[in-house]
C-alpha cells in the first residue's frame, strides 16, 4: 500500500506516514518520514475523546528527530 504525500511540491520532500500509535491518553499518533531525508515527525493525529491533556490538538508536534542512517535499509557510510 502507497501512502499519499502530505506535502509536495517545488524543493520540497514528501511526508510518508510510517505507522500510527494510540497513547495511553486515548489520542493517536503519527509518525511521518520526510523523503528524501532521514528526519521523522511524530504529531497528534486524533484527541482522543476523555484526553485530559489541554496540549494535546490534532497536529500539534510531539516530536521531530533525524534517524539513524543505518535504519531503513539505507547504504552503510563509506569511510
């Protein structure tokens, strides 16, 4: 199955949803990878109905990170 890129266009990448995770809360998070590169983004894809959590709205960021490029099936560095 091919994710649709959330954003596209001139010099930009494309947003590719890895997975989707539910928190203890009731929201659900997801977990973006921006193509080409090895940053991931994890936002607040869904409140949760009982979510107490005033800083949990859809889209806000929870995360941003660079993964390691050893993931993924990415070509070992050349030394």
């Amino acid at each position: 199955m091919h994710n649709p890129p959330l954003a596209t266009g001139r010099g930009a990448g494309a947003m590719t949803l890895v997975t989707l995770q539910p928190m203890p809360c009731g929201c659900v998070a997801a977990i973006y990878r921006a193509r080409p590169t090895f940053v991931e983004l994890e936002l607040v894809e869904a409140k949760g109905p009982h979510c107490r959590f005033y800083g949990h709205r859809t889209g806000q960021v929870i995360s941003l990170g660079v993964l390691d490029m050893l993931e993924d099936g990415a070509p070992e560095p050349t030394v």
